[in-house]
C-alpha cells in the first residue's frame, strides 16, 4: 500500500490546507518585498540625482575665479 492510502481523507485534506495557507502567506511576502524593492529603488535613482545635481553645483563653485575679498561689503557688525 503507499503511503496516501495509509493516511485518512481528512489529514491530508488538513495538510493541502495548510500547505495553501503557507502559499498565501508566501505570495502576500513576495509582493511586499517587490513593492519595498520599487520604492528603494525609486528613492536611490532619486539620490543619486540629487547627488550628481550637487556634483555639478560644486564643480562650477570649484571652478569659479575666487572673489576678491577687498570687494565684499563688510560684515554686519561694523
């Protein structure tokens, strides 16, 4: 005899059950994980904009003649 035929209806039922409670969890994880993926993703390319903006914003300041001090107004308190 094998093994299935050994076991009653109702245990095997309970398993397939289990079996596809486990899958439903499984799936419902897969999709949260793949959403979070999307968002990370999302906010990284929006990072690295950001940061080749700044890049850019510092190469021109680095480029730039410096000032001449004696033309800055003076400060404030003066």
């Amino acid at each position: 005899m094998n093994e299935t035929g050994s076991r009653p209806p109702g245990e095997l039922e309970a398993r397939v059950e289990e079996l596809e409670i486990r899958l439903a969890h499984l799936e419902y994880a897969l999709q949260s994980q793949g959403t979070e993926l999307l968002h990370l993703q999302q906010t990284n390319s929006l990072l690295a904009q950001q940061l080749r903006e700044l890049a850019e914003r510092l190469r021109v300041l680095a480029d730039a003649p410096p000032g001449d001090p004696a033309a800055e107004p003076p400060p404030p308190h003066y």
